[in-house]
C-alpha cells in the first residue's frame, strides 16, 4: 500500500484488509478509524496529503517535536513512489503513535517497535 502509485485509494472507502493493518498497527478502534478517514476527505479531497500539509497537522499533534526534521522522515519512508504526497493509511501510520498513545507496556512495546522498523528503513 505504502507509496504504492498503483494504488488509487483516494477518495474510496477503506476495504477490510486496509482497515485490519490499520487496526493492527494503530491504537485505534474501527470507529475511531472511520472517524478519522472521514475528517481527512473532508479536509483532503483527493485522499492525499503533499509534505507541507502533512507538516501543518504534524505541528498541530505534536507541538513540542521537531515537525520539520519528523515530515522529512515520514515521507522518505511513506512516499516510496516519490511523487510527495502521502495516502490516509500512510497518515494515520506515520503518526498514530503520537495521537494516541497506546494504554499498555504491550501497545507501547509494539508502537516503539514500529517506529524502529521504519528507522531501519532509512
């Protein structure tokens, strides 16, 4: 899915198998998940955000971290195809972990987890 140019996920809603690595890999309930899809169509019609719209929420969530030095992070490893601009499920990926906390050492464990394999990445 990552940066996947083949993938026209843009406006259509979120298919099960898009919903489960969300659920998978986010704190987040199917809910909370739809809930946030719909508000990022509402803001984003096209079901993408470039680097400086991604900086704008990013300096919203997280006011204290270095926005810059993270959305330069985010899209070397979401944007794989390059073209600068990320999908919903590569929104919500990349910045999960700082919504929403998870609420045990396990989701906590698994967070940090991930935030290394996208490191290794790099």
């Amino acid at each position: 899915i990552m940066g996947n140019s083949k993938n026209k996920m843009g406006t259509r809603p979120l298919n099960e198998k898009e919903m489960q690595l969300l659920l998978i890999n986010t704190n987040f309930s199917e809910a909370e998940i739809q809930n946030w899809h719909k508000q990022f169509l509402l803001e984003y019609k096209d079901g993408y955000i470039n680097q400086k719209q991604f900086l704008d929420i990013f300096k919203q969530l997280y006011p204290e971290g270095n926005p810059e030095k993270y959305a330069k992070f985010a899209f070397k490893v979401f944007d794989q195809d390059k073209n600068n601009r990320i999908s919903f499920i590569e929104f919500l990926l990349s910045t999960s972990f700082l919504i929403k906390n998870g609420s045990t050492k396990e989701d906590e464990m698994r967070h940090l987890s991930f935030v290394f394999d996208l490191f290794d990445v790099i």
